[in-house]
C-alpha cells in the first residue's frame, strides 16, 4: 500500500518522491499550490484498488493509515465505480442550463473554473463527501479568501450537486448542507449617501462610466441590471424601464423619472450597439469596480462604500421625502415589505426634526418662571 500523486498536467500517477512529471510538469509547484490530488493503492483480495482523495497530502495520509486498519480487519471496502465527474456534470448539464434559466451564467463559469475545479473538478459527482466540503474551507480561507467568499463557493456547488439530484444523478443527502456554511459577519449596515457625499462622488468618477453610477442613484437599479440595459428597454415616451428578469426572477416596469430621462438624454448611443451603457467598441461594461473604488479615495469617502450602496441612498431619498412603504417596495423590486424595512431608518433628519417637536414639561416650567420673575 503506499500514495501517489497525480500530475495535473497529463495525469499520471507517480511516487510521492518524484519532483517532476515525464511530460514535464512541476510537481513540486502543483503540490504546493494544491493543484495535484493524491491516491492510495492498495492491493485487496488480489485485485488493485485505487482511491482518490483530493489535494491534501495530510488527509491522504491519514486515510492510508485508516484503510491499512480496515485491510487488517478485513473491513475495507473498495470504492464504487466511478461515475461521473463534478466537471463533466457542470459543462454537460448544469452549464446548459444556467445560461439558459441563470442571468449570473458568467459568473458560476469563472467561480467554478477558479476556484471549485482545481479541487473538485476530477472527483466523481458521487463521492463528494461532507470532510472535502471541509477541506476546501480550509483550503479557501489559507489562500486568503473571506468567509462570505467561500459560502459564495459552496452555494454555487450545492446549487449543483441539488440539480443533481432533481435530474436523477446524486442520490444522496447534499455534502454541502451537511458540512454547512462558514459564519459569516452580518453586522454590515447598508451605506447611504448624502447628496454632499454623492456629489463629491459624482465629479470624482470617471467621465465615461459616470452616467451609469448616475443612473444608479436616479433609478435605484441593481448596477447588473444597468449593465446589460438595452435601448429596446427603454421607452421615453410612457417613461418606463423594462426589466425583464431582475434577482428576484420577475420581469419589472420601472418609472424613468425626469432625472433619469436627463441621464440617458446626454448618453451619446453607439451606431452599432443596443447596449445602452457601453465601450467605444459598442460591448457593454463588464466590471466597473475598479474605477468606482479610485473615486471613492479621490472624494475622500471610505473604500467600505459599495456600488450597491447606491441603490440604498435612492431608497433612503425616498424615505426622507416621505414615500409610503408600499409604494417603496414597488420601487425597489422587492418581493416583500419585509425587505424595505432596512432603509425606514435611513430618514434619521426627519426623524430628529418630528422629535424634536416635543419638549421637557420641566423646561416649560423654567421658562414659565423665567418669565414670571421678568
């Protein structure tokens, strides 16, 4: 019995004692890099056995001392016949899908193909247990990545081990729910900016990307949604924005309000585009965060403000001017009022201003002898 490694490059097993592969691959950098899995080989009843354990070496040492126990025993049981791969079940199956039904398609491609496929990608579908759900946590925070990062990982993977199931290949309990989420810290407020701060903001951004920030606080449109907004959706004579599929999965009419009117007036549109936000090549914006994080330090606002905080300054705009909750909710896209509940205390001014209209009966009093003695 003894462990092996795998060569990502061509995928031959070798000895743990060799450095580089015959095709030339760099073992030594794989191995570090956690981008080479390991293998036991144990001989069993006569018959060669192969089990795969992941990229950790310490785990596969500690489940080669397991199995020699078991052999001893004669308690071992060889693994199942392998079944499908965790990559061949996302490019075949999953992927089709969620660029058919999922408007974040993109961004499940390049979660999985950073970060889930090195570790997972060669794993038969089947054998996903919850201890490489842990392992991959382990792996994920030493490489430096958050907790909310991560559980953004896994939810992608249990998204895809649940479709499994539902389409007949996965039978078993999900691994991720059993191993769970990292904790995550919730004690972020949503950031409202005042109309000072937003215009610090506003001169700060640059000339080509400012009217979708703009935008943003005129409309209080999720900045996906802004991204891949079309002229086809855009109708200046009723004043309504189409949004078609939004996060909730709902298609939205949204009323284009004189600000926002004013915005897509000054857009200048490409002659070949539909994009209504776009490069000079005509291709939408991909990512916009990069520029919107240098104007923050550039108007001297923390780094921790987030373009979604745009969208909650519309909302506590509307808050502080007294727009009814219901309305709010309409507004926003929520499912719920549930859901508006987080901006009813953006309008402290106002709050402070009603409050304020009360008065100490101990302060009346004084002023009232004040007065008497005069």
């Amino acid at each position: 019995m003894s462990i092996y490694v795998e060569c990502p490059g061509c995928h031959t097993k070798l000895h743990l004692k060799h450095e580089t592969c015959k095709c030339g691959f760099d073992l030594q950098h794989a191995k570090k890099r956690n981008q080479a899995a390991y293998w036991i080989y144990v001989k069993f009843r006569g018959k060669q056995v192969w089990e795969r354990i992941g990229p950790s070496l310490t785990t596969a040492r500690e489940r080669e001392v397991e199995v020699r126990a078991e052999v001893v025993k004669d308690e071992y049981m060889p693994p199942r016949k392998k079944g499908a791969l965790l990559q061949e079940f996302f490019d075949g199956y999953f992927l089709p899908w969620a660029k058919r039904e999922k408007g974040s398609a993109d961004k499940d491609v390049s979660r999985f193909e950073l970060h889930l496929k090195p570790f997972f990608g060669n794993v038969p579908l089947k054998d996903i247990i919850p201890r490489q759900i842990e392992e991959y946590k382990e792996h994920r925070l030493a490489s430096g990545a958050k907790n909310a990062t991560v559980n953004r990982d896994l939810a992608l993977l249990k998204t895809i081990i649940n479709k499994a199931a539902k389409w007949g290949m996965f039978f078993s309990q999900n691994p991720v729910t059993l191993a769970g989420m990292l904790p995550e810290n919730n004690e972020h407020v949503a950031r409202f900016l005042s109309e000072e701060e937003v215009q610090r903001l506003l001169i700060e951004l640059p000339g080509e990307t400012r009217p979708i920030f703009e935008f943003a606080l005129a409309t209080g449109i999720r900045i996906g949604n802004i991204l891949s907004l079309t002229w086809e959706q855009i109708d200046k004579k009723d004043r309504v924005i189409h949004l078609p599929k939004t996060k909730s999965g709902k298609a939205l009419r949204l009323p284009l309000s004189d600000w926002s009117l004013s915005i897509l007036e000054k857009v200048p549109r490409h002659i070949k585009s539909r994009y209504v936000f776009c490069r000079f090549d005509g291709e939408p914006y991909k990512d916009v965060h990069c520029g919107f994080k240098n104007a923050l330090e550039r108007a001297h606002l923390p780094r921790t403000v987030r373009i979604h905080d745009l969208r909650h300054s519309f909302a506590s705009w509307l808050v502080a001017q007294g727009v009814p909750t219901a309305l709010l909710k309409e507004l926003m896209g929520h499912s719920s009022l549930a859901m508006v509940a987080r901006y009813t205390h953006a309008g402290h001014q106002t709050l402070l201003e009603m409050s304020n209209r009360i008065h100490s009966p101990l302060g009346k009093l004084a002023i009232q002898s004040a007065n008497n003695e005069e």
